[in-house]
C-alpha cells in the first residue's frame, strides 16, 4: 500500500454563509458515512458497518446546535482532518477504537462518581 500525504488534501477556507456552511457539512458527513465499510475493514473492526455509521452520526450530532459560524468551520476543519488521517491509515487501532470504547467494552465506562471509581481501583 503506497502512503500518498496529498491524498483526500484540501485547503483551509470559511464558509460563505450559512448555506454554505450546511452544504460542507451534508458533504463531510456522507464522505464519513460512504467510507465507513473501508474504515471496518482497514482496521479490522469487530463490528458491524451499521454501528460505525451509528457511532458517526453522533459524533455529528453532538454539534448539531452550533450556531456560530466560525465555531462550524473549525468543527469542518477537523472533521476533515481526521477523515484524512483516518483513511491515509496515519492512525493506530487504539485511536480508532476510542470513539467506541463503550460499544467494545461495557466495562470500560467511567463510573458514576468518584467514590464508586476509586472503590473499583481506577485512576
């Protein structure tokens, strides 16, 4: 597999207007829902495509109700940029899989307070 650093390259810039700004973002998120099946299967994910896609709507949903459109370029900025570093395969397993950690691992929830961590023996 040849690295290619330009690949998935675009430059920097500010949304127009709020239209604009809803287009980029419609268009960051199929690029994410599109490449889902190749991101299961470059990092040999144990689990279904479904979730994957389930687990990058939140990520898009959580940033629903930004309502600045500076803030929606920055979130567009590094949606791109982790779209590119995840499908250039510039990461590890490990920072793939922390966007799930409670889908892989029920256990690896935080607890609900400290005093219940620190009984289990977490840091």
């Amino acid at each position: 597999m040849v690295i290619n650093p330009t690949y998935l390259a675009q430059r920097t810039r500010s949304s127009l207007n709020w239209s604009d700004a809803k287009r980029r973002v419609i268009h960051s998120y199929r690029d994410w829902i599109r490449a889902a099946p190749e991101i299961q299967s470059m990092y040999t994910l144990s689990l279904p495509v479904s979730t994957v896609r389930t687990k990058m709507r939140q990520e898009f949903e959580r940033h629903r109700y930004v309502n600045q459109m500076r803030t929606v370029d920055v979130l567009l900025f590094n949606s791109h940029q982790e779209f590119q570093e995840t499908l250039n395969y510039w990461k590890q397993l490990n920072h793939v899989l922390k966007y799930f950690r409670a889908e892989e691992d029920p256990a690896a929830r935080l607890p609900s307070n400290f005093i219940n961590g620190f009984l289990e023996g977490r840091n």
